[in-house]
C-alpha cells in the first residue's frame, strides 16, 4: 500500500500536473492559430469595455434573462462552481500538502465546511446529470462523454467526503481520492472542462460584437 501511495503522489501526481500545463498550452496556441486562419477579424472587435460588461453580467446570479428563465439550473450552476474552486483550494489537507512540499500556505475552510462544499459538487453533479437524462431538449444534446466527465469531476469530492467521515475502506478510497483528483487534472485541457479557460474570451468576444458591431445586449 505504501508503494503505491508513493507512486501515486509523486510521479503520477507530476505526469497529471505536466499533462494539464502542456495540454492547456497546447490548446491555447491552437486555438489561437486556428482563429487568426479562419476568423482574423476575432480581434479586431475585441472591445474591453463590452468585454468586461459581458462578463460581469454572466458572473452576477440572475443577471442574464436566461437565468432568470430556470431559477434552479441558475443555484445549481453557481453553487457547483463556486464549490468546486473553493473546496479543492482550501481545505485543510491539501494546504498542508502544498506547504510540506512547496512551502507555499494560505487560509484554510473547516473541515465541515469543506465536507459540505464537497458534497454540493456531487449532488450538483448528479443534478446535471439527471437533467440530460429526462430533458428532451438536453437529452438531445447530450452524449455519453458528457455523462462520464461528470463522473469524473464527482469522483475527487465524493472520494474526499468518504475519506473525511473515514467510511469502511477509507485507506482504499484515499488512493482512488488522489487518482480521481490527478485524473481529472489531465483531461481540463481536453475536454468540456477546458471552458474556464476559455470563458473569458469567448464571452468577451460575443459581448463585444454584440456591443460594439450590434450595438446590442448579449444577455
């Protein structure tokens, strides 16, 4: 068990780490390439001030029509993300991982208040997934890739919960913890998942055609 613990924290969490750095700069320089050859003009509507106001109004609750349209995908939506940056941030465990090994270290939640934010993330999850599921016009849409990458950003949180509350097979579950977290590091840049990168321009984009060119609200 000791070895493979071993393995699993030190070269594996190091190949996730490479793998989501080079894989998001690989995904940065060919997005980037593939705009300048297809749309050149991306850039030349870029607008920081429709930008910036197009952002806003996505990262404030109910402030877009379409949030205000499904008042329960909007919680859902906002409570998941936020969770989800939190939790991983600031619990305890994994600040004092980062100090033993980088001598790095910054506030720290409660354990109950990282539990509780873990567990936000896998009921959020579950509630994406129930809504492809049974929504037409989702379901539509919707492939069994989608349904796996959900699985796997439930993984890391309904491991921890597990982990916290020391559950039957808890050293068990610790190992498949810290595999599911590296797991879902290596696949941001190849997925879905790459869309918080990615948020900021796209969204700036659209707020500054609509803005700028169409002299119009993008929300």
């Amino acid at each position: 068990m000791h070895d493979i613990y071993a393995i699993i924290t030190g070269p594996l969490a190091w190949l996730s780490f490479a793998v989501f750095f080079g894989g998001s700069l690989y995904r940065f320089i060919g997005l980037y390439k593939l705009a300048r050859e297809k749309d050149g003009s991306v850039f030349q509507y870029m607008d920081l001030n429709f930008a910036l106001r197009s952002i806003a109004h996505w990262l404030t609750p109910f402030g877009t029509r379409n949030m205000r349209l499904h008042p329960a995908m909007t919680v859902v939506t906002f409570a998941f993300h936020i969770a989800l940056f939190v939790a991983p941030l600031f619990v305890f465990a994994h600040v004092m991982l980062l100090e033993e090994s980088f001598g790095i270290h910054w506030f720290t939640l409660s354990d109950r208040v990282a539990d509780i934010l873990s567990m936000v993330v896998v009921f959020s999850c579950v509630f994406f997934a129930g809504r492809r599921i049974m929504l037409p016009e989702v379901k539509y849409l919707t492939t069994w890739v989608d349904i796996v990458i959900l699985i796997i950003v439930a993984a890391p949180f309904a491991t921890g919960v597990w982990v916290y509350h020391q559950w039957a097979g808890f050293p068990t579950m610790t190992l498949i913890h810290i595999l599911s977290g590296e797991l879902m590091l290596a696949v941001i840049p190849f997925t879905k998942l790459f869309h918080m990168f990615l948020f900021p321009f796209t969204r700036g984009y659209i707020g500054s055609e609509f803005g700028g060119v169409r002299m119009a609200k993008d929300w």
